[in-house]
C-alpha cells in the first residue's frame, strides 16, 4: 500500500514541478532518474502528470538523489538540504539500502532478511531504512528493480560495442556465466526470485515481466542474426531464444550448487558449452 504519512504536508502540482527541476538539474532521462530513485518508472511518469500522487518515501528518495530538502519538494521548507546522514554514502543512502538489501538476499535467501538486518549492514537505524522505504515488501521490491535495472545496463552497454549478432550472443553468453562475485549474487537473487514467480506475489510478477523481456532481447539477435546472414536460414526467434534461455538457467543453476575452486571450473565447462550449442544449432554453417 502506497503512504504520503512520512513527510510534512502532502504532494500537490507543484511538487511535480519541483520533481521536474530535480531531474532536469539530473542532466539525465526521466527514466534513467527513476532508476537512480529504485521507482517504478511509469509510477514516476503518472506522478508528474497529475495522475498519481507521490508517496513520502518516493519524495525521500528523490531528495537525497537530488541533495535537496525533502519539505521543499512539497513546499514547506527551503530548497537547501539540511545535513544528512547521506554524506559519504556512494550514490547516497536509498542506494546503499538497496545495495545491502541484494546482498542479503543472495546470501541468506530472499525470506530470512529482514529490516533490522539491513539497517545494521547499512550502519544506520531502522526508522531510517522505512524513512526510504515504508515497508520490507516495497524494500525486496526495489531492490528486485535495482537488480534488474542494473542487469538491463550492463546489457545495453555490451550489446553497442558488439559488431554483430554473433558478437551480441558472445556477449549475452559472457554476462549470464557467473565466474564473478557480483554474477554469483545476481544468479543467487534469481534462483530465489523464480519461486516467488511461481507463488504469483508482486515480485514474482515483476520477475516474469523482466524475463520475458530478458527472453525477448535474445530472440531479437537471433532475428538481427538470421537477416545479417551470420545465423541459421529459416531459424525461428523465438524457439530458439527459449532454448538458449533454457539452458542458460540450467547451467548457471548447476554452477551455483559447486563451491569452491571448483566453481570456476563449473563457468568455464557452462560457457563451453553454451558456446557449443550457438556453434551446433544457430550460427550459420
């Protein structure tokens, strides 16, 4: 449920406004913003065009990103922003909750964290971790979109320096081995977010919604790659796309059961063998 009881006063017009003046001040996109707040970025769109109210939380998160007072975005205060416990926190501290909160996820489990424990991983209270977020379903929930947005990022990114489809599936192959700690505890937050996909919980949803398109970004390679003449005439997006996800999950699942030295081993027998499957069923003989 959705509160605006955290803040003096409450959202009007021009609140929106202001929030308008902080991302514009951002230099970046609206929806760039939203990910650097961990918000829903059509939340953040619905927000600034009156059709949807910010939450006190949302307008905490806002502030701390925009280093300006919380009760001027709802014009109560001045714009400065008084000194905070942010300072020295990289990317501020909603950031740092969510940072903390992935982290405890992939090593206790999605269900054993709770508020407490990220407040102390964050040194700070934990009134202060439900100043940003309000309850521990809207926490997980954000750091679920934190883990995902970031996930999209890093795909993007690989994805423009490839010279072709066969290079863009090098590269998707390349990110989805988890030979690094920061791999590992992304496939550790996955595993765990399949089951909540399959009780059908809020989070769970989103995963879904994120895989498909995860799923989908792979089809569309296989098709750049099928008119680029480097894959398979006549192969089909989709099944493909589906196979390769497939078996992406099973290999990564089996990589994160080994311990140890052994775990490097178990990445580089997973990206062989994904490099084979390309090779035997979707690049061009």
């Amino acid at each position: 449920m959705e509160t605006d009881d955290v803040l003096d006063g409450a959202p009007t017009a021009d609140t929106a406004a202001r929030v308008r003046e902080v991302i514009a001040a951002a230099g970046v996109s609206q929806r760039e913003f939203a990910r650097r707040v961990v918000m829903d970025p059509s939340k953040l769109s619905r927000s600034l065009s009156g059709t949807r109210r910010f939450t006190a939380a949302e307008l905490a998160r806002i502030a701390d990103e925009g280093r300006v007072d919380a009760g001027w975005l709802l014009g109560t205060r001045s714009r400065e922003k008084a000194a905070a416990p942010t300072v020295g926190v990289e990317g501020g501290r909603p950031l740092q909750i969510v940072r903390e909160t992935v982290r405890l996820i992939a090593e206790y489990g999605f269900h054993a964290v709770r508020v407490a424990d990220i407040a102390r991983a964050c040194a700070t209270s934990s009134a202060a971790i439900h100043y940003h977020f309000p309850g521990r379903a809207e926490l997980l929930e954000a750091a679920v979109r934190w883990c995902m947005d970031e996930d999209t990022a890093r795909r993007a990114t690989r994805l423009a320096e490839a010279d072709d489809a066969a290079a863009e599936l090098r590269q998707l192959i390349a990110l989805q081995t988890p030979r690094t700690a920061q791999q590992r505890r992304q496939w550790a937050v996955w595993l765990d977010l399949w089951a909540e996909a399959a009780r059908s919980t809020a989070v769970g949803r989103l995963h879904s919604e994120y895989y498909r398109q995860w799923r989908e970004t792979v089809a569309d390679v296989v098709r750049r790659g099928v008119g680029q003449g480097v894959f398979r005439a006549g192969l089909d997006p989709q099944a493909a796309a589906l196979t390769l996800t497939a078996l992406i999950d099973g290999l990564a699942t089996h990589v994160l059961s080994v311990g140890g030295p052994s775990s490097a081993a178990a990445a580089d027998a997973m990206h062989a063998a994904l490099t084979t499957h390309v090779t035997d069923t979707i690049l061009a003989p």
